[in-house]
C-alpha cells in the first residue's frame, strides 16, 4: 500500500475482478474502505486513501471481499516475461516472509 501519487484518480479502466495470472492491477482504496487497526499497523491511517499496485502470478483470483463486495481493480500490465520465476518467488516470500524484501515496478522498453 502506498500514497495515492496521481493528481486525479483514473476511476475504472480496464477492470478486473478475476485477474488471470501475469496480470499487474491497480487498486484504489478510499481510507474508510480498509480496517482501521490494518491503517495503524501499516502507518497510513493520516491518508485519505491509498494505492495497492498487486501482481497475480497463481489462478483462481476473486476479488471479493465479505465486508464490501466486489473489489475492482484496473488492469494496466502483463508480465510476459519470467513469469515462472517471478511466481516461484512470491511463493518463497509467502512461506518464509518479507523480511529483507524489496518490490521494485520499472518499465523496460523493447
């Protein structure tokens, strides 16, 4: 989760409640849509809202949330590359956790 960084807020563009492996989503999220202890533990509780940049890499996804419903997100990216290898450690950060860990979204032109 991170500062909302756009002056304005797309609003729903190619969205998705089922994204498919590869897919790279962006949620919005208004303050009052997400748990207030979860706000505290990340320190974004002073934000009006705020940003999830998520990567799917495993199927089966359904973004439903029971508090709230369908939870939209807009598909902007595909990774079509390393894929495999990207899934391969995800799984190993969700085993043995994120400590030391660092997610970097840069764009490599072809």
């Amino acid at each position: 989760m991170v500062e909302r960084f756009a002056a304005e807020e797309p609003g729903l563009e190619n969205p998705t409640v089922t994204p498919i492996p590869g897919d790279v989503v962006y949620f919005s999220f208004n303050g009052g849509m997400l748990d207030r202890r979860f706000k505290e533990e990340k320190g974004i509780e002073a934000l009006p809202g705020v940003i999830d940049l998520a990567i799917f890499y495993g199927r089966n996804n359904l973004l439903l949330n029971g508090d709230v419903g369908w939870v939209p997100g807009n598909v902007y990216g595909t990774i079509v590359d390393g894929l495999d290898r990207m899934a391969e450690a995800c799984n190993d950060v969700w085993r043995s956790g994120s400590v030391g860990e660092r997610l970097v979204y840069q764009r490599f032109e072809q």
